[in-house]
C-alpha cells in the first residue's frame, strides 16, 4: 500500500485522517498515485491538479523521503522506500497568503 | 413562527445568523469549512432547506457544497460521504467541483479568448465561482457565475455542470478584460416572471441579457459611461459592480458601476443615471426594498483607490423615488474611523412586513436593520472578512 499524507484542508473534504493508504497497480509513480488517490476519494478531483489539463496546483508540492519531488516527471518512478510503504508521500501546501 | 436565516461566506469559512422574526436575538453557528473562501452561499427558493454553497481556495480550488437539511450537514453532490465512489461503469463521480468551459463545435479549441492586462489576448481559465443562483421553480437546477466569466448551469442538484456558451460565444468575449479582482461573472438575475429571461453581470464587460434560457445573449449597456476605456459608450468593458431588481417589476433594473450608480425601466436595455445628491457614487452593493419597488439602498465607497467609506462614516443611502434623491441611513452605525468595504454580493434583504436589511463588511462585522433601513445593530462583530450576505426568509 502506499501511503499518503494529506493536507488538512483535503483531509477535511476527504473525510480521512492524516494518512490514507492506497492500492497502485504497476509503476508508483506521481500520476498512478494520484489517479488512485482521486479514484479513492473523487471528492479531491481537481484539488491536487487541474481536471483538465492534469497540472498540479501551484501552491502543493509533493516531498519524498526529504526531498523535493515536485518538478520530477509525473511518470518517474517513486523510491522503493515509498513502494514499498516504508515512507510516505507528502502532499504539502506552500506557504503563502494568510 | 417566521423566521429568518442569513447565510454569510467569509474569506475563512461560512456563517449562518439565525432568529425567529423579531430579528432581536440571533443565533450564531459556524464556522462552516473552515480556512477556505466562501465567495458565495444561497438557498432554493423552492426548497429553503436546499443551501447551495461556492468554497475555494488558492490551493487546492474549486468545491461545491449542498446542504438538504438547511445547513445542518453538507455534501460535496457529486460524491456524499459513505456511498460508493464511482457510479455504473466504474467511473469516478466526482463531478460537482468540475467546470470545464466549452470548445469550438468547429476547431475542438477553446472557444474564444479575452483581453488581458497588457491588452494581449488570453485564453479563459477557470479560477472560482463567485455566484450561485438557485432556480425559482425547480430545485435541482442552479446557475454558477464563475471567474474567468462565463455562466454555468446544474440540472442536478449541482452534482455536474455545464456552460451556458452562448454568452462567451456570442461575439465581444475578445474585448472582455479582468478587473482588479479578477474577470469574474458576479451577478445572475432571473427574472421571476419569466425564467427564460435571466441578467448576468461581468466586471469588467458590462450586463447581459438572454431571452432564450441562456443559448443567445446580447449585451445591455446602452447609457453606461465609462472613462477609463478608450471609448467611455462601448458596446462591452464597463465595470458593472452589481444589478438588483424587484419581483414585481423586472423589466426595471439597479445598477452600481465601478462609478455611478444606474437604472434602466427597459429590462436593460438603455440606462440613465440616478447618482443624485450620493457623496459618492463609487460602490459595490445595490438592492430594492422587499415590497417597495421604487425603495433602493447603496453603500458609498470613496473611491475606486480608496474602498473605505467617504470621510470614515458608514452609512447606507437609501432612495424612495428609485434614484436620484438620496438620504443617509447612518443610525447604529460608525460615524467615525471606520474603513471597511461592503463587497459586491454582500448586502441582502428579507420578505418579512417590515423588510429586513442585512449587509456584511470586510472589518467581519454583519449589520442588521429590521425597519429598512432606520436604525441598525451589529449581529456578528468580528467574523473574518465577509464576502457575500444571502438571507433566506422561513415560514
């Protein structure tokens, strides 16, 4: 399973705790968790990246066994250590407005 | 008992102000989601307990709520906690914060674009909803006024929506250009006679009208006279801040622009003004008394650099004669020192015998007058900045 923290705002409309657990099938990668994320919870459609064009949302990023993951290619595959569900995904909101 | 509720979106969540009809003790419940901006809230005038409810917010966008319940509980439509998350096909739902403008039937691309700051030409981008109108006759059908301007219509209880692309198509969508806030469809209108004919408002392009349900709209803005464009009687690019109407006369309408404050006796289509004796005729708010359709109320704002009132002072004017005659309403309000602004969605009225007046400002106060406007009281103080005032009269 991979694991997924959230921001409190999402984890507010998700109705979930901090983390959530999802099932990705084949490579982990940005994309696959996020297409299982919004499968899982469709009420976060559109609040991680556009509905359309697939962008993520400026002011997210996504950190990765402490580093910055967020410019990395949708498609690239994640380390093993967040594969394997030994690490989570941050899903942070930028700093920014009051 | 009749009663009244006042539904209020701030810039960090949702408020609802209840009393029973005396309007002397409120009720106070919130906040309701919490952190993100409610730009606008508004209940069914066919089911009051049907609340519909725009939540955004610079992170994380767009989200409709609904509550079936008067505000008690509320769903995301699309996708109610607890039940399955895809329907038949296996197809997720989430659907009811999406709002995807339309393409060209001809070339499959974006439809049209617009002016940006620099004058260039922008393609349209979708950023919030800043309008919700519920339906006169049917429950499940509502309108969305969204940024960048376009108009978007429900038929299911918000649960999805589609644009309404006769307006961004009909022709001058090149010549519409953002205000300071942004482009942004504020204003919905329908006209309770005849639910064919609806009003929207966009700053900055002006006021449109359909008369076909929303498929074909012309531009109304014959009379306006704005001089921060090249041409001040264009066609389209006038800064209109809000329209209001009263039911029993909807071919009459009330305008605050950016500057001047307007009416029109032909369903828009020429206005003249009736700034009179205003100190001031910058504004935002516009709305008609609840059973006087000649009775009309502004709040002046300085200036289009300064959004404080006119020498501290806040007072609401109000006109008996539709215009032009203007006196101050200034009874429980701040006579000195006060530099809030009341924005464009945030003044509303109730349909009790002695019409309410309810207007919000950004300093999070929330003031009410229950005799139209004599004398006011503060129902909430220190509520985060107010963005728009719904009232909902209950039997």
């Amino acid at each position: 399973m991979i694991r997924v923290e959230l921001p409190p705002h999402l984890r507010a409309l998700a109705h979930v705790e901090k983390e959530v657990q999802v099932e990705v099938v084949g490579p982990v990668t940005q994309r696959s968790v996020l297409d299982a994320i919004e499968a899982r919870y469709p009420m976060l459609q559109g609040t991680i990246r556009d509905h359309v064009t697939q962008q993520r949302r400026p002011f997210l990023r996504f950190f990765v066994c402490g580093e910055d993951w967020t410019h990395h290619s949708p498609d690239a595959p994640m380390p093993d250590a967040v594969a394997n569900g030994s690490e989570p995904i941050l899903i942070v909101g930028a700093i920014a407005g009051g | 008992m009749s009663g009244v509720r006042v539904l209020v979106g701030t810039h960090k969540g949702a408020f609802i102000l209840s009393s029973d009809g005396k309007r002397d003790e409120w009720e106070v419940s919130g906040p309701l989601f919490t952190g993100w901006e409610v730009y606008h809230m508004k209940g069914s005038p066919v089911d009051p307990n049907r609340i519909f409810v725009s939540q955004s917010s610079g992170w994380f966008g767009q989200v409709i709520q609904r509550s079936d319940d008067g505000g008690k509980t509320w769903t995301q439509p699309g996708t109610p906690p607890g039940e399955p998350t895809t329907g038949p096909g296996g197809m997720p739902k989430g659907e009811s914060n999406k709002f995807v403008y339309d393409s060209s039937a001809e070339t499959g691309k974006p439809l049209t674009t617009h002016q940006w700051y620099d004058g260039s030409q922008h393609p349209w981008e979708f950023k919030r909803v800043w309008h919700i109108e519920p339906s006169h006759s049917d429950p499940n059908t509502v309108f969305a006024g969204v940024e960048d301007a376009a108009l978007f219509r429900s038929t299911d209880g918000g649960t999805s929506w589609r644009e309404l692309p006769g307006l961004r198509g009909h022709g001058t969508g090149p010549k519409w250009q953002p205000g300071a806030g942004g482009m942004c469809l504020h204003t919905v209108l329908i006209d309770p006679a005849n639910p064919n004919r609806i009003f929207i408002a966009i700053s900055a392009a002006g006021a449109f009208r359909t008369d076909d349900g929303g498929k074909t709209w012309k531009p109304i803005n014959k009379g306006l006279y704005s001089k921060y464009l090249p041409d001040p009687t264009a066609e389209v690019g006038h800064c209109v801040h809000r329209i209001a109407l009263h039911r029993s006369r909807p071919n009459t309408l009330f305008m605050q622009k950016h500057w001047d404050v307007m009416r029109s006796d032909d369903a828009g289509d020429t206005w003249h003004e009736v700034s009179g004796n205003l100190p001031s005729d910058f504004g935002f708010v516009i709305d008609v008394h609840a059973h006087e359709p000649e009775t009309i109320f502004v709040v002046p704002i300085k200036s289009d650099g300064e959004h404080f009132p006119p020498e501290g002072k806040l007072r609401v004017y109000r006109s008996r004669t539709g215009g032009n005659e203007w006196e101050a309403l200034t009874k429980g309000l701040p006579q000195r020192d006060c530099y809030v602004n009341v924005l464009r969605d945030a003044m509303a009225v109730d349909s009790l015998e002695k019409c309410g007046i309810y207007f919000g400002t950004t300093g999070g106060q929330v003031y009410a007058s229950s005799d139209a406007g004599d004398s006011w009281s503060p129902i909430v103080r220190d509520l985060p900045a107010v963005l728009s005032v719904e009232v909902q009269t209950l039997s």
